[in-house]
C-alpha cells in the first residue's frame, strides 16, 4: 500500500539535500520499493500568509511525517509546528538526519539537534520527549535509499494507520 507522506524540513538550508531523499525511490526499477506520495507542494509556498492552513492542507490525508533533519531544523518554527499537529493528529512520525547527504554546492553538512527533542509529552508523571516515541535514522549510515519505504510503513503501523 503507498503512503501519503508528509516531508517536514528547513527550506532555505536542505532543500537540495531534501529533493535526492524525496526522490530516491524514482530512479529505481519498478517493484523495487513501495512508492510513497508526498502530499507537500512546497516550491509554492513562500510566504508565511496562510502557511499554518497550508500545513494543515498538507497533513489533511497522509499517514506519516518525515521530519528530515539537517543543521538548522531544530530552530525553525514551522518545522516544530508540523511536528506538533503531526503529533497532535496522530500521525506516524519519524526522523532522518541528512546532514551527510551531500548538497552538489556544499557539500556534506554538520549534525543538526534533533528537532523531536524540543517537543514532550507527560506520562506517569514524567517528561518524555517525541524523539523517545518516535524512532529516527541517518539516511547515508542507515541506507536510507533501501530503506525509507520500511520506515515509512513502520511509523504507519506503529500510528494504528
């Protein structure tokens, strides 16, 4: 079953980091790994007018949100923003870092905190961060060209999607 998914990122620093994870699955033969649909259209979105209806557009129908992690993620609001109504929505969530993917102008970046630390939740009476709910990879040391579509179904399934 394909998935509608979700790609939560820092723009301005990642997106030619982003466009080679988003589009990893392309360049393979067909029946090598599950398509995903990513639901995200954000080459349109340049202002922030209207950007939490966007996001909540965007969200409306998937099942998983990948929060790709490069250096700048975890500071930037609307990243934190989605995590939070992905979390809020009962989506799956998980984390890839991306920072040693290498951007064709810059090259490989530094390791960025991981931005599903900044949210908790209260259980039993203690603090418990999403990046303890959620599990989170290194797409270059984890292989995450064979691997995005099992971790995409695994964040579905763990979500009850």
């Amino acid at each position: 079953m394909a998935r509608k998914v979700f790609f939560s990122f820092h723009y301005d620093r990642d997106v030619r980091r982003v466009v080679q994870v988003r589009n990893s699955w392309v360049v393979r033969s067909k029946g090598d790994a599950q398509p995903f649909y990513d639901k995200a259209v954000w080459e349109t979105v340049k202002r922030k007018t209207g950007i939490e209806k966007w996001i909540e557009g965007q969200l409306n129908g998937t099942s998983v949100t990948v929060v790709l992690i490069g250096s700048g993620t975890y500071n930037r609001p609307w990243v934190r923003h989605e995590i939070k109504r992905s979390y809020e929505l009962g989506k799956g969530i998980l984390g890839i870092y991306i920072h040693n993917v290498k951007d064709p102008q810059l090259g490989t970046d530094s390791k960025g905190m991981n931005p599903l630390d900044y949210w908790e939740i209260t259980r039993n009476g203690s603090k418990i961060p999403l990046s303890s709910l959620y599990k989170t990879y290194d797409w270059v040391r984890d292989d995450g060209y064979t691997n995005l579509a099992s971790w995409i179904e695994t964040a579905a399934k763990a979500a009850g999607r």
